[in-house]
C-alpha cells in the first residue's frame, strides 16, 4: 500500500451547485499547486472523494488537484436528487460552469469515465487531456446477470428504495463482512490490503443517510449512461483530447473484457497498471507514474 506524503496541505471546498433543480452543497477536496487536475472518483456503494486522496497526494507536487464527491454518494449525508444519468451529466455542467478550470488533465475511475467523456464532448475547451483509470460503464447486477434478466433490475432496485424493508434489505448487503469480501473478490488485487481500517473507512461511507438510494440506482445499471459496448466505444473519437486508459492487470474478467474492447478500437492510448477496480487507492503510486509518463 501507498505511502502517503504530507509535504502539501489538503483543504476542504464547498461548492453550491444547482443540479436538476435541486441545491447539492458539493464538498471537494483541494490540494497542490500548479496546472489544475479534476478528479472524478466511481459510482459505487464503497466510493467517495477520499478514494481519490492517495492519487491527489502523488500528483499534488506539481499540480492543483480538486476532487468531488458525485451527488447520492460520498461520506456525508447525500444531497436527494434524482439518480438517473442526467443529473449526473447535470452535475458536471453545473461543476464546470462554477469551477471551469481549464484543467490540464481529468481523471476519472470506474463508472465516472463515461460521464467524463461525455463532459468533453459538451465542454471542448475544459480539459488539455483525460486519463481514464479502470473504465466502466455497466452496473454490477447487468454486468453479472446479463440484460436478459434486465426485468429484475427496477424490481430490486424498488424493493431497496422502500422504508423499513429496503433499510434492512441495505443493512444486510453491505455489512463490514461483505464489504471486505467484496473488496478482496473485485476492487483490490491484493487481500492484505484490504485491512479492518480499510473496510471500517468503506462502511462509514455506506451508512450515510441516504446511502442506499445511490447504491440501489448503481447497482441496478439506474445509473449506467449507455445502455450498449457499441454507445460507449462511441463517446470516443475524433476532436476529444487525447485519451489514456489505465488497464489493472487483475480487472474483473467481464469488466477487463470491456476495457480491452476499449483499447482495441485503437482511439485511445493504454497502459497497464496493477491492481483490479480501484488501482488508484491501491496502487496511487504506479498509477501517478502511468499518468505521468
């Protein structure tokens, strides 16, 4: 595991943000000097902006790092918006437009990668180059069970949603046990670092009020912004800034099968980098020097 310097100080940022109509105080991390770098961490039960401070630490030397936590999740109570992928798309707008940067690099993990793209897209002169860490784009349950079982996903998600029933059913999937064999089955490559600190850290961010609304909308694909392999490899082409995927060497087989999918159109730039879906906690380190190289 990464050791983390303390050379720079790290401070906190509220940002009042208006998304879909809704105020969504918006805490960021801030730390560094030196060209701006936007930090966009995944969408997950487990994620939050403190998964991307070791990151933000390794480039803070030389860059001014801001990282957000995504509206319905993070280690605070959650902003009640409506969890589709157009608040998401929403958000970044209304981030870009108060924090407009311009970013010399975005970095994002996981399931924000094709919310990031789609940003450049909207936003061509905001970001000098993207690099994408694990890329997603499809919800565990979707990813796991395939879309011909898509007619469970609203009624699981429905049943997660409701008072009392859905609290309970929350509480029981995403207890420290589970937690730690989630973690050691998928998001670190390496077992002894997925420490009782470590899943003690990731069950706070679960027990946030309204935790489970964000978790039931993720993991049902309610969050996923293309519905296709095909609509995703679309949002890369021409008049983007270049783009870098770091592929972790232990990736998931389905999610690594859509990263390789990725490279292979040959629209990006790859590297390789240790870890499986969350190297950049895990490996921040190796992960800064495949940014930087």
């Amino acid at each position: 595991m990464t050791t983390l310097s303390r050379d720079q100080p790290l401070t906190t940022r509220i940002l009042d943000l208006t998304v879909a109509g809704h105020l969504v105080p918006t805490p960021c991390l801030e730390i560094g000097k030196g060209p701006a770098v936007l930090l966009l961490p995944a969408l997950s039960s487990i994620s939050a902006r403190e998964e991307m401070r070791p990151l933000a630490r390794e480039l803070s030397a030389d860059h001014r790092c801001l990282v957000p936590d995504w509206p319905g999740f993070g280690a605070q109570a959650r902003a009640r918006v409506p969890l589709e992928p157009a608040t998401y798309h929403a958000f970044l707008d209304a981030l870009l437009a108060t924090a407009p940067g311009p970013y010399a690099l975005a970095i994002a993990a996981g399931h924000a990668a094709p919310y990031l793209m789609a940003a450049a897209r909207r936003h061509p002169k905001a970001f000098g180059r993207l690099v994408l860490v694990a890329p997603t784009w499809r919800g565990p349950l979707p990813t796991a069970m395939g879309p011909q079982r898509a007619h469970w996903f609203g009624r699981i998600r429905r049943a997660v949603e409701m008072p009392l029933v859905g609290e309970a059913l929350y509480r029981i999937n995403i207890s420290p046990p589970i937690i730690g064999r989630m973690m050691r089955a998928h998001v670190y490559a390496e077992a002894a670092h997925v420490t009782p600190e470590v899943i003690r850290a990731k069950h706070r961010i679960t027990r946030q009020t309204g935790g489970r609304f964000g978790t039931a909308a993720f993991v049902t694909g309610g969050l996923d912004p293309v519905g296709t392999r095909e609509e995703f490899l679309d949002l890369f082409g021409p008049d983007l800034p270049p783009v870098r995927v770091l592929r972790p060497e232990r990736a998931p087989r389905r999610s690594g099968a859509e990263m390789d999918a990725l490279i292979e159109t040959g629209r990006v730039e790859a590297r390789t980098v240790p870890g499986a879906l969350s190297p950049h906690e895990e490996f921040s380190s190796e992960v800064a020097a495949a940014i930087r190289s």
